[in-house]
C-alpha cells in the first residue's frame, strides 16, 4: 500500500512539472511571437512638387435688363460678338471660344406684381466661355478686363479665369517612388538610433493626392493661380530586425 502511494505521488509529481514546462513554453513562444509580431515602426514620406496649371476656363457674363424683349436680347448678341471678336483679335483661338445659351427670366411669371406693372421686366443674359492651354495668354488679356468696359460691355460677374493641372497622371509614379524613399529614410534613421536594422514592409498605404496654392492659400483661391503645388505624403510600416 506505502509502495502505491510512493508511485502515485512519483506520477503526480511528473505530471505537475510536465504541466509547469509546457505552461511555461507556451508562454516563452507567445512572448516570442508578439515580439516578432509588434517590433515595427511606421513612418511617414513626403513628396512636393510645384507645377504649372496647363488649362485655363474663362467665363464672361453680359446682361440687359428692361421691358423690350427683342431689343435686349439683340443687345446681349451683340455684346457677345464684340467679346469674341476682342478675344481673338488678342490671339485666343476662334475654337476655345463657346457661346454659352442666352437665358431669359421673365419677372411677371415669377412673382405677383398685381395691377401694378413691373419695372424692368425682363432679365436677358449670355456669355461665352474659353477653354484654353494657353494659360499665359488667357492670364494676359484677362488683366485688361477694363478694355471690354471701354466698348461699352455690362460684364454681369467677373472673377476672372480658373487654372487646372490636368497631368497628374504624368508625375504620380515618380512622387510615389520619392515619397517611399523618403519613408524609408525616416524608417533606417529610427532604427539606427535603436540598434535595429528595418525588414520588409509590412503594410503601405501611398495617401491621396492634393493640389493647392504655393503659399497654402485656402481652395477657393488656388484656383485662380497658375502655379500650384502637388503633395502626396504615403504612410509605411516596416518590420524591425
């Protein structure tokens, strides 16, 4: 009976330290694994490049107001013939210019006026637009504005031409390639300065593309410049060795 008793203890015994050596390996490789797993480092890169829009729309606006339809609508014709004629005679091409639809607003029929008449009623509008690569040009004679008013045109809005970067197709493979090294040299320089030396990426995400004025003006202004500033910053995850 004392011999049983000594063998059962002698397995029990065994048994815990058998639990206690693989409880203890299982930890051992866990640490090891999250080691492994969590030793990485995300850095950032940027790439900057400044450009030159290469589309210009221009938009000019006449309008007459009154009570003789036929009249005024003549007028804004007449004043669109006087705009292109000016535009080209300044060397814009005859083909980046589009007469836009004349537009009639009747006030009669969109407001109660009563037994009274209405005072100037009808509102008759037009315009052109001009799309362009010449940016330079359509920049020049748009600062000239005031000869189209010395014609005697009633420009009914003015904000002047809007500038677009159409290539960004053109330069997004090599703001890429610029931006990943860039990360990478941020990602070598950390581990550097932690004994370390970087492995493979482990994720990568390149960012989205944003064009904007040189001097960050805010969206509404960088459309009216010419020259503009193309930024893409991608976001990298590097395993440490």
């Amino acid at each position: 009976m004392k011999t049983f008793i000594k063998e059962n203890k002698k397995i029990i015994s065994a048994a815990i330290l058998s639990l206690g050596l693989i409880s203890s390996g299982a930890i051992l490789g866990k640490n090891i694994y999250k080691s492994q797993f969590y030793r990485t480092v995300r850095v950032k890169g940027l790439s900057e490049k400044i450009v030159n829009a290469d589309l210009a729309i221009w938009e000019i606006n006449v309008e007459e107001i009154g009570n003789n339809i036929i009249d005024q609508q003549s007028k804004v014709e007449n004043n669109i013939k006087i705009i292109r004629d000016y535009l080209t005679t300044n060397g814009i091409k005859s083909e980046d210019i589009k007469n836009q639809r004349i537009k009639i607003e009747d006030k009669e029929s969109n407001y109660y006026s009563g037994e009274n008449p209405i005072k100037n009623r009808y509102i008759i509008s037009g315009g052109i637009i001009v799309k362009s690569n010449d940016v330079n040009l359509i920049d020049k004679i748009s600062r000239k504005n005031g000869e189209l008013i010395k014609k005697g045109i009633k420009i009914k809005t003015y904000e002047g031409p809007k500038y677009i970067f159409t290539k960004l197709n053109d330069i997004k493979v090599n703001m890429i390639e610029e931006a990943t090294k860039n990360a990478k040299k941020s990602a070598e320089e950390f581990a550097k300065n932690t004994d370390d030396k970087i492995g493979g990426i482990k994720t990568a995400n390149q960012g989205v593309f944003s064009i904007k004025g040189t001097n960050d003006e805010n969206e509404w202004e960088v459309q009216y410049e010419i020259e503009k500033k193309v930024r893409v910053v991608s976001t990298i995850t590097y395993w440490l060795k």
